[in-house]
C-alpha cells in the first residue's frame, strides 16, 4: 500500500478528540482536492457558520436537527446526506438532539 495513496481513520478515535458539551470541528483529512472532519452540535446549541467557498457535503451521523436551506427548513436526522453548493447560506437549528456529522469539502487544486 502506498502512504501518499491511501490512508485509514478510525472515527471512535477521532469522536474522542471533539469538545464534549460544545460546538466543535476536528479536521482529520486534507488533501489538495479534498478535506474531511467531525463536526459536533450539542443539543441546544447555535450553529454559528457562514457560507464556505467550497462545495460541501454533511452526513449526519447521529442526532437530530432542523436545517435552513435555500428552499426553507429540513429536517435532518441519523443518515440524512446533504449536498451545499459553495457560498449558500446555510445552518442547523433547533438541536434536539446531540448532532455528529462527518463533513466533505471539496477544493481546487493548485492552479
């Protein structure tokens, strides 16, 4: 197996690393084309983000939430998969739930 081809995560190990209790983001892969992190929302929390330059895509892999999206409110829950295009406006609310989503950023290469 080469190193600069292949690489393997254990996400029990990563979850570990995430503040308990607050909002918090561990960035575990960053590659040019690609970065990839945990993304933690306690229940009651406010998802402070702003729209991102990339494309990104959320899986949420456990909790349960509301988000905003450009075509007004969904719901989202343990498998959901979300798709935001690069500089939309979006966010999570009313956490019911403690929320843990795995995040993909796509990014461009050096030019």
């Amino acid at each position: 197996m080469n190193a600069d081809s292949w690489q393997t995560f254990d996400l029990k190990e990563i979850r570990k690393t995430l503040e308990s209790g607050k909002v918090s983001y561990k960035e575990f892969l960053k590659v040019p084309s690609l970065s990839c992190g945990l993304y933690h929302l306690p229940a009651g929390s406010q998802d402070m983000q702003t729209p991102h330059d990339e494309d990104e895509v959320y899986l949420v892999l456990e909790g349960k939430a509301m988000m905003n999206t450009g075509e007004g409110p969904l719901e989202v829950t343990a498998g959901t998969v979300l798709f935001v295009k690069a500089t939309e406006t979006h966010s999570f609310f009313e956490i019911e739930e403690d929320m843990t989503l795995m995040v993909f950023f796509a990014s461009h290469p050096p030019e």
